[in-house]
C-alpha cells in the first residue's frame, strides 16, 4: 500500500475481480451492522446505508480515474525521458525538463496531442498497478503526501484494533458461553464467572495474550505466499453468511422471530454511519484488485453492479437479523447469536464453526495488515537514498505497529464502537476525502500535459467538479456531526 510501481499481477476476467472486490469488502464489518441497524433503526439504516453505498462507489469511480491519469503521466514521463536520452549529447537537457520553443518547462507540462495523434496511444490504458501512495507522491505536495500516510496509518490502526479485539471475543464466548441451548436470551457481563474464579473479562485477555504470543512474530517478518489462506477464507465467508441469513429467514418463517426493531433512532445514527464507512472500505485497495483485471472497458458499470450486490447482501444480513432476534440481544459479532441457542441453529458443530469463523477468517489478514502497517510508517519516515539502522528496522518499527493496537484491545473489546469510530474518522478520509482530492489534483495536473481535448477513458461517470466538492463537504459534515455528537454523549454520562 505504501509502494509504488509494481507488477500488475496475472490478469483475471472482470468476473473474477468483481468476486474479489466482493469479498474484499464484505468482512468484519459486516458481523457488527446487525446491531448498529438496530440502534438506529430500520427504515433509517436502510435509507442510510443505500446513501453511503453510492457514495462509496462514486469515490471508487474516482480512484479508477486517478489510476488511469497515474498511468498516463508515468507513461508520457517515460517517453519523455527516452526522447532525451536520444537527443543530442550537446542539447542542454536536463532530467526534469525540456526545452520548448527556446524556454525550458517542466516536461509534465508540455503538450502531447500532435505525439499523441501520431503514436495513436492510449495513454490512459491501466496496465501498471500505482498504490495510493505513489499517486499520492504524483499528484499531492509534501504535506498532503505526509497527511495521506497519516490517514492512512490510522486507519491501519484501528483495523489491527478490531481485528485483535474479534478474535478473543469469539474464543471467549466459545469457551465461557453456555452451550446448553438455553442461553439464546441471556446477555453475559464480563464480571460473571468463566472457568471458576477467572471472570469473563480475564479469559478475554489470555486470549489476547495467546493471539499476540502467535500472530505478533508475524510483523517482524513478511507476510508471503497467502493465495490459498485467503481462497480458503472466502469460502469460509460465503458459508457462513449465507448460512446465517437463512438460518434468521427460517426462523422468522416459523413464526418465532423476537426482533421488534424501531422506525427510527437518531442516536444511533453516527455508530452506523462508521460501521457502514469501515464495510464499504475497499479504495485504498483498488490499484492491486483492478490492475489486473483484462478487460476494462465498461469499468464503472461492473463497479455498479457488485455495489449493488453487495449493498443488497448488507441489507438482507442486517434487516434478517433485526427481525429475528430482540435487539437489545444483537451481539457486536452476529455471529455470536447462533452460538447459544438451539431455536436458531441445533446443530452443535454448525454452532462451534460460527462462533468461531471469525477467529479463523482474521487472524489470516492480521499479519498482513499489520505488515502492511509497518511498510507505512517506514515509508512515512523515509529519506532518499537514507537506510534505517537495524534495530530501527526490525525491532522498533515492528514494536510501534503491534503494541498500540493490542493496549487498545486489552482496554475495550467494543467492536462495534471500534468498528464505528474508524470508520467515522480515518475511514472518512480514505473513502471519500483521499479519493476526492486524488481526483481533482490529477484533473489538474494533467490537463496542460494533454489538453482539454483528450479525455479520460476510465474517467468517472460523475465527474464534474460538483460532485467533487459534494464529497468533501459531505465528509466534512459528517466528521463534524459524528464528533459532536460523541462530544454531547460525553458530557450527558
């Protein structure tokens, strides 16, 4: 993520990406929405979630765009050089500029429409995967780059937070809850007892410490080769989703659903509105999901379509599970409330692969988030040409990507309050600030190169300065509502 220019990968049909891009999204964030509709409210959430989608595929259209005009200039930048190292040995060149028409100008700046005519180049082809970062460094200053990396590492952060929460919470209600078949209606508190005298809360953070002693050694190192984890992975999702939401249907076709959910319920809004931000979250992984992708020609229409998909997959999960259970027993993993209830599901071994699929499906992407992570701030630090010392490298950047997130894990295992805050606030800035500002640098970077005459072919459907602004404004005022509300509850407790 922090990289620049790599390989496109293999390439895949579009209906293999739209699959990917499926299950990149749909993830953690999904298992907490069941309870942050409820809080909310049905009509609500829905009226909400499908506003968000759209604004989620509008800023995805944007990333598309900004890696096309990415792919653009690397490509002019390079035929540029290669007319310059072919030139004259006694032409007064110089690596970062040409001269034109008696002046030197920066060469980015030069117009192209005659060599473009001539070479019939596609200059806006997509066949080089640039990360954000490196469009970030193209199109961004200094302080925008530094602040791209800062949104980004929060971000990251608050991922490994959730993710190193999820995961003993699963164990925990695995190990501590009551698997009689008689518990569907109680709620635990992590006072109450485990094994003897070790309360809820203290098996809780044994298995922190266990996920820590296991998965932590991972940051040292790279995390390679995980094709089939994450094949095995997806399947696991797919089951498991799929199971859950017919699992609710068939309850509530038998006439046994407890859920009784509200209209509306404005104090729940801000929490679903991070939950949905953190379960759309998919931009800053475009660049190695759509590189490869062979054929993409109708981009923002396949784009559509899984949105779509998935849109209408949140709302089946989350509207299923409202109805089918009393809402103030909607745990912050859904998955959790088939976990102890035989009503919902009797079989024992379906109940245990439940409770436990989260604990499998993340502790596969913990190390490489937190890899990922890592990679972050090395390159936030880095200089040219300038090497980290060793411990520098291989101790301390490792220690300052895991401990922060495990204290916060060892603090609160609320993911649906994790889950909300990340997405409210650095999750904000990557799905809709980010792409907004990449876009509209890039439009203007790139308009003296090719003029106004040359048009982007994977340019976004909305892609008049309007919805530009639309988007920074609505981030805006999302960030200011969502803080002072957190600010009003505050100071009411």
């Amino acid at each position: 993520m922090a990289g620049g220019i790599t390989e496109s990968g293999e390439p895949y049909s579009p209906f293999v990406g739209l699959v990917y891009m499926f299950n990149l999204i749909v993830g953690t964030g999904a298992l907490t929405m069941p309870k942050a509709f409820a809080a909310a409210g049905w009509v609500v959430s829905v009226s909400l979630i499908i506003f968000l989608a759209f604004m989620s595929f509008m800023t995805t259209t944007f990333v598309i765009e900004a890696m096309a005009a990415a792919n653009a200039q690397l490509r002019w930048k390079r035929r540029e050089q290669e007319e310059i190292n072919d030139s004259d040995s006694s032409s007064d060149y110089s690596d970062d500029e040409v001269t034109l028409r008696g002046r030197s100008e920066p060469f980015e700046t030069r117009p192209i429409l005659s060599v473009q005519r001539a070479s019939n180049i596609d200059h806006f082809d997509i066949v080089e995967r640039v990360e954000m970062g490196q469009m970030a460094s193209m199109f961004f200053n200094k302080v925008g780059v530094n602040m791209f990396y800062i949104c980004l590492i929060v971000y990251l952060y608050g991922d490994l937070a959730i993710y190193a929460a999820a995961v003993p919470v699963s164990l925990m209600e695995v190990a501590c809850g009551n698997h009689s078949c008689s518990a569907g209606s109680v709620k635990y508190n992590d006072t109450e007892s485990c094994w003897g005298p070790v309360r809820r809360k203290d098996a809780y953070r044994v298995f922190l410490g266990v996920f820590t002693l296991f998965l932590g050694p991972f940051t040292f190192f790279n995390a390679q080769k995980t094709k089939y984890l994450q094949i095995v992975t997806s399947v696991m999702r797919w089951i498991a989703f799929t199971m859950m939401i017919i699992l609710a249907l068939i309850r509530i076709g038998k006439g046994h659903s407890e859920g009784r959910p509200s209209v509306a319920q404005v104090s729940g809004v801000p929490n679903l509105f991070g939950v949905c931000v953190y379960s759309f979250m998919c931009q800053h992984s475009l660049p190695s999901l759509v590189t490869p992708i062979s054929n993409k020609r109708r981009m923002s229409a396949m784009v559509m379509a899984d949105y779509i998909l998935i849109l209408c997959f949140y709302a089946l999960l989350s509207l299923t599970a409202i109805f089918c259970f009393d809402s103030s027993l909607l745990r912050d993993m859904y998955t959790l409330n088939f976990t102890d209830n035989c009503d919902v599901l009797g079989i024992p071994v379906l109940r245990y692969f439940l409770g436990l699929f989260p604990v499998f499906t993340i502790s596969t992407n913990f190390p490489i988030i937190a890899v990922t992570l890592r990679n972050n701030w090395k390159t936030l630090f880095h200089r040219d040409g300038g090497t980290y010392p060793w411990v520098v490298d291989r101790i301390v950047f490792p220690l300052i990507t895991l401990v922060p997130p495990i204290i916060v894990a060892f603090c609160t295992h609320d993911l649906e309050s994790l889950v909300g805050i990340t997405g409210a606030y650095a999750g904000t800035g990557i799905q809709y600030m980010i792409p907004a500002f990449l876009v509209y640098f890039s439009r203007r970077h790139l308009e003296p190169v090719f003029g106004r005459d040359v048009v982007n072919k994977h340019r976004s459907p909305f892609h008049h300065a309007f919805w530009v602004w639309f988007v920074i404004l609505w981030a805006t005022f999302c960030l200011m509502f969502v803080t002072a509300n957190i600010v009003l509850t505050e100071t009411k407790n």
